[in-house]
C-alpha cells in the first residue's frame, strides 16, 4: 500500500510476480521477453509493466507471463502445491530463474526476498551481479521443503532425485548439496538463509514479529547459526477515532454489534450472550482442530456462548475440524454457526464477539487478534510468536508435540475467560482499542534492515567461485567438472561404450532443427528418468485425505485426534504403494507397545531395530570375556592397561566413523553390517587368540570398541522422528528399551565373567 513505501528517502521500488491464471491485469507495457532453462528445456518468459509514483517512490509492477504460471496459481490457490509435484518445481526453476535474471537487467540496490518463494534467486546471480540481500519470513513453517524423500548422497554418490533436481533447477549437483539441502531434505528456504551466510555474515534474515525472531533462533535449527534474526513487526491501520472512549460506550456498542452479528449469522439473538469467533485459514497452524474437539464441552458447560467459525479448509487438519463440526452444527441449532469458506463478515458485526479464539501452534504475527482487539474484542488463545501483543487471556505452550496439553490449555483458558469478572473483563477489552502499529516505525525498521544488510554485505565473498553453478544450455552438463569426473559419470550411470555416444552425437549433427531435442533426450537417457514422470514420493491427495477422514470418524469414532488420524492415513497410504511383502508387515503397528509407551506410532520396523539395540550386549560381554582371558594381557600390567585404553579410544573414535558412514550408507544396510561384524568378529576371536601376543590383543580391543559404539545406530535411528505425543512418549520408549538391554547386560555379566560389575563392553 502506500503506507508501506510513503516517506523519505526517493526512490525506486520494483515489485516482480508471476501473472495468475483467470485474472484481468488491464493495459499493460511489454518490457522484455527472458530465456530459462528449465529441465533441459528453454522457455521463454514474457515481462510486461506498469508504474506509479507515491511521493518520492516510483512503484514499478513487473509481471511474468507463462503458461506454468497461469495454469498452477489463481486467486483461490495462489501457491502451487504440494511441492513434491514436477510440475510445481518446474514452476518454482522457472520463477527464480526468471526473477534472478530481471533483477540482473534492473540493478536494484537491496533484493527484498518474501519467505522460500524466491529464496533461490541469488543462486542464478553470477558472483560479479551479486546484492544486498534480505529475506523477510512470514511463517518459517512453509519452507519450500520436500518432505516425503530424503535426498542425500548413498555411497558417496548423488541419488537420481538430487540428479533429477539439477536438471528441474538447472543447478549443479553441488550447487543442490552446498545450497538446497538441509537436513537431508530439498529445501528452497536454505538456499537464501546459506546464500545470506555466505555473502553477508548472516545478517539479512528477518520476521514479522520480535518474538517470532527470538523463537525461530531459539527453537529452529536452521537458524541457530545465525548473528540473530531481526523483527520487522507488521504495521496496521489504529482504531478509528470515532470509537468507543470509555467501557460504558464501549458496552453500548457492543450490544448493537452483537444483535448484528448474531442475525448476520442466524444465531439466537440474546443480548446476554457471549460469541466466541474464530475467522481465518482452517489450518494446522491455527489450531482450528482444537476448537473443533473442544467445541461440544463448551457449549454444553456454558448455555450462554455462542460459536462463529468461518474459513476455508487448508490442509488435513481443517478438513478434520469440517468433518467434526458437521453435525454439531444440528445438535446446537442458533448457537453455532459454521462456514467452510471464505466468508466476509462485517465490520459493525465482528465488533459483537465476546472473544477471539486464537490456538494457534505457530503464529508469526497474527492480524486477527489486533483487528478484533481494535474492535475491543480482546483475544483467548496461545502466546506463541507474535500472539499476546494484545489483551487477552493466554496460555503457554508446555509441549507443543502433545495434543492433550494442548487441549488442557486452551480448555483451561476458556473456562478462565467465561469465568471472569465483568470488571475485569471490560477494563481487558476496552485496553485493546489504544493498541498502535504504526506504518512509520516500520518504514524505518526497513529501512535500518536494508542498511544493515549492505553494510555486511561482502562483495568479495564469490569470489573463490568465479563461474556460476547453472548448467551448460546446450548439454546440461555441469561446466566446473573436468573430463575424468565427467568419464566416472558415464560409467556409473550405465552409459554403453564411448563408440554407442559418438554416433548419438554425429546423427545429431545430420539433423539441426532436432539436434537440442536430441541432446536432450541423450541427456535423460543418461540419467536413466523419464521427463514426464514423477520422481518424488507423492503425499495423500486433499480429495483423498477427505473421504479418509470422513469414514474414519462415521465408523472408528470420533475421539482421535486429528494428528494420529493423520498419522494413520500417511502410514496407511505408504503401505498400499509398497510393493514388498516384508516391508508392508514390517510397517504395521505394533499395539501392545504402542499402548505400553504411552501412546504414539509404534511400528514393526521400529520393534526389530530396538531389538538389535537390546540384543547388542551379548556379543560386547562374548567379545569381552574372550580379551579378558588372554594370557598375554594376564602377565603383563602395563599391556592390560592399554588394551582397556584401546577400547575405549576405539569407542570414541568409532562415534565419529558411524557418523561419517550414515551420510552415505543407508540406515538399514549400516545397522545390518555392524550386526554382521560382530558375528563375525566374535567368530575370529578364537584365532586371534591363538597368536595371544599383546598388539594382537590390543587391535583386537580397538575393533571392539569401534563395534560397541555402533549400537546407538539402533537408538537414533529408531527415534530420529518427531514423536506424536509429545517428547515424554519418546522418553518412556528409550527408558523401557535401556530398562531391557541394561538387565540383559547384568544378566550376561553374570554368565560370562562372574562378577556382575555392570554393562559388559562399556
């Protein structure tokens, strides 16, 4: 808006976006056409313009025409989605290459960058077209991250998906691994954040909110190493003058807009009523599940309140909370009013809420809570991020993985809240009403960001790369790799003899007009994909997700909560593609421990792999009753007290080896081999016995120790993934798990040494 940019200094404002499908933009100016290489393929984009003035700051609208973009984003979906799609990452290659050559041609000073969309922009950028770079993060929990495949590197080579990216993004491999992945996931938002350390020193990343920039360094890993994360809170229009100025009028107000908003939407009209609304995205962010499981206890414990919940579901989690409003719709005829859409309410009307319910799990900034706090509607929620800046009642998230603590929180906030004095309750709502955002602050804490960004901006940073990471436009080979790399490619990708590419090459050549479709083809033959075909692990469509969830509720029952039935349903739709036997048995849930641990997902798979965790000891308190009766070792002191040093040093140093082997080897492999190599080890004990000379014995210690250390694969790979439940269900499993390997242990010592003196092995 013209808040946003009005005031000192001049200058020159560039906004760039893709063009929607469905949308009337007028007369515009046609700029330039762009050439990008997408997928081995050139597109053409078409740049059109406009322009105003505002002050002294010229608005210049640069809007990108292709038929990805009009087909993937309209009005209702302005993201492209989900992002394992190959359309969608052909989208997200096709708008940063287009934005990173368009900035290129305009030379701005500051590249303002809005969360993950364009966050791979500086990539394109060749080292001596480098800027100052910001990234303002609206909500840092939509990243641009793939989260269906781990996309690492297996055996020390890149898997086809991380070869397949290169060509979508047309980046090199390295490029991908230095810039895009985090975590062994593709992640757009990384690309931006790494570019911003590498180029800046970490200064640059912002958010909407101070308390969100604290809790995105505090909590996030991506941001740990970070200088910090500076605020930008969002700006907002004050309450209008001609407001209410004491409670008094502020209560009088209210009645009129409560009659208007329970006729707007035809609810009992009773002026002691107290309506609680909640409007917004019905996603799992806003915490719409959690109204929706509440909704009944409330209603039924407080015959005056009213409910107002309006918004279109966004994800699982509000079509969870459709299905479970449906009917309680006509259960509660004229005291809850729901709409599953977009849904305008007016002005005068909202003003007639009693209280706006904000649950949410991650809150940025949250507008809702100050547009209804300028109303004098005072907020009930979480005080999470941004959320509490205005009056309300509140409260803290103990855990944010256990639905049952949320729900004790915010259950025990609304009875807090209904339960207030009328005194104290009105002072609340008419102390909203002052609350100012005012658009001049945060012109100026942009402006100080942008100067702090050029400030530690370092022009010589890319100057160790001196050519840039995109691929070569005619082949799509990477241009920084020498011939003997490119020849070890050929091999490993299966390519025939040198003989077989030399003729692809020259009939090629006999025909020009097909010679780039060739190449090519050549290219993804090389590769061994197809260009049309889905590469990525697919997630449980929308559509799909829906019809689930509504025979899970009409036949299992309504009381699960929409994180285990969402659970349920990804599980259940990854055993249906699997097409081996023993992997489908393996992901079944194992009830009995499940129940055990408190609740949580507890497969097969994850009951085999704590049992060869469990099981580990044997071979430690085998391996070390054999050592200890080395005669070698019984008659000298000193080499006795070395092999113990041996052994542990080789724990130590194997920490480090297994670490280093899980970035290539997969888990499964890695687990099986080091049970194998115990097997194995314990069978050659006897012949390295037989030698009983003291190095011997002490190698043999060293291996030991690197093969004891080898056990806590079984543990972190186990519970590598968040726990449904929160971190005490992960909590009981590894208690109950060392619980079980520790007696294992005592009882081994026992058997094999005599003494129980503790753990065999260390």
């Amino acid at each position: 808006s013209a808040r946003c940019v009005g005031g000192p200094p001049p200058g020159r404002l560039s906004l760039v976006h893709p063009k929607f499908g469905g949308v009337e933009y007028g007369e515009l100016a046609e700029f330039c056409e762009l050439e990008v290489m997408v997928d081995m393929q050139k597109q053409h984009v078409r740049v059109y313009t406009m322009e105003n003035t505002v002050g002294d700051i010229t608005r210049a609208w640069y809007l990108l025409e292709h038929k990805w973009f009009e087909t993937q984003i309209n009005k209702d979906a302005p993201y492209p989605y989900p992002q394992t799609k190959l359309s969608v990452l052909r989208f997200f290659s096709l708008w940063n290459q287009a934005a990173a050559q368009l900035m290129v041609r305009l030379k701005p000073d500051v590249y303002h960058c809005m969360d993950y969309h364009a966050a791979m922009v500086p990539l394109y950028v060749s080292p001596a077209d480098q800027i100052a770079t910001i990234i303002v993060l609206h909500n840092a929990d939509y990243d641009g991250a793939i989260e269906t495949d781990f996309i690492s590197d297996v055996f020390w080579q890149p898997v086809p998906a991380l070869r397949r990216l290169s060509l979508i993004f047309n980046l090199d491999t390295e490029a991908i691994r230095r810039y895009l992945m985090f975590e062994g996931r593709f992640n757009m938002l990384w690309g931006g954040i790494a570019c911003i350390e590498e180029n800046q020193g970490g200064h640059g990343i912002c958010t909407v909110s101070g308390k969100y920039a604290a809790e995105l360094k505090r909590e996030r890993t991506m941001f740990k190493g970070l200088p910090h994360v500076l605020p930008l809170d969002n700006a907002i229009d004050s309450a209008a003058d001609d407001g209410p100025k004491s409670i008094g009028e502020l209560k009088a107000a209210r009645a009129v807009s409560k009659e208007a908003l329970q006729r707007f939407c035809e609810l009992i009209v009773d002026p002691n009523a107290k309506i609680l609304i909640f409007v917004g995205r019905w996603v799992k962010q806003k915490g719409v599940d959690h109204i929706a499981l509440l909704a009944s206890s409330i209603l039924d414990d407080n015959p005056e309140v009213q409910f107002v919940l309006a918004g279109p579901p966004g994800d699982p989690y509000g079509s969870y909370a459709q299905e479970l409003l449906r009917p309680l719709v006509e259960s509660y005829p004229g005291r809850l009013f729901v709409v599953t859409r977009f849904f305008m309410i007016p002005k005068e009307a909202r003003a007639g809420a009693h209280l706006c319910l904000m649950p949410s799990c991650s809150e940025p900034f949250g507008y809702v809570d100050v547009e209804f706090g300028l109303l004098g509607v005072p907020s009930l929620g979480c005080a999470i991020g941004g959320l509490g800046k205005m009056p309300g009642v509140y409260f803290r998230q103990q855990n944010s993985d256990s639905q049952e603590m949320l729900l004790a929180g915010f259950a025990a906030s609304v009875k807090y809240a209904l339960n207030m004095k009328e005194k104290d309750y009105w002072q609340m709502a008419f102390a909203c009403i002052p609350a100012q955002f005012p658009f001049s602050t945060w012109r100026a804490n942009l402006r100080a960001i942008y100067r702090h960004a050029q400030i530690n901006f370092d022009s010589d940073a890319f100057d160790s790369r001196s050519d840039s990471w995109t691929l070569d436009h005619e082949t799509g080979f990477n241009v920084l790799l020498d011939a003997r790399e490119q020849g070890s490619r050929h091999r490993y990708f299966g390519i025939g003899p040198q003989q077989t590419l030399e003729r692809q090459e020259s009939d090629s050549k006999k025909n020009p007009r097909n010679s780039h479709s060739a190449k090519v083809q050549h290219q993804l033959q090389r590769m061994q994909i197809s260009e049309a075909t889905e590469f990525l692990t697919q997630p449980v469509s929308e559509q799909r997700v829906k019809e689930l969830m509504s025979f899970w509720m009409a036949n299992e029952g309504r009381e699960t909560d929409a994180e285990t039935l969402q659970s349920h349903i990804s599980l259940g739709d990854q055993r249906l593609n699997e097409r081996s036997f023993a992997t489908r048995a393996l992901m079944r849930p194992t009830r009995c421990l499940q129940a055990l641990t408190g609740g949580g997902a507890c497969l097969r798979i994850h009951t085999v792999i704590a049992l060869g965790y469990i099981i580990s000891p044997i071979m430690d308190a085998r391996l070390e009753f054999l050592t200890s009766h080395a005669k070698s070792l019984s008659n000298h002191y000193d080499w006795d007290l070395i092999s113990v040093g041996a052994l542990n040093f080789g724990g130590f140093a194997g920490c480090f080896l297994w670490l280093r082997l899980s970035r290539a080897i997969p888990a499964n492999l890695l687990m099986s081999v080091t049970l194998f190599l115990n097997q194995l080890f314990f069978s050659l004990a006897t012949t390295f016995l037989l030698f009983d000379t003291p190095l011997l014995i002490v190698f043999f210690d060293f291996a030991c120790g690197i093969l004891t250390s080898a056990r806590w694969l079984f543990l972190i790979w186990n519970f590598n993934e968040d726990f449904h439940g929160g971190f005490q269900v992960g909590t009981r499993r590894v208690a109950l798990i060392e619980s079980i390997r520790q007696a294992l242990s005592a009882v081994l010592t026992v058997e094999w040494v005599g003494v129980p003196t503790g753990v065999a092995g260390g």
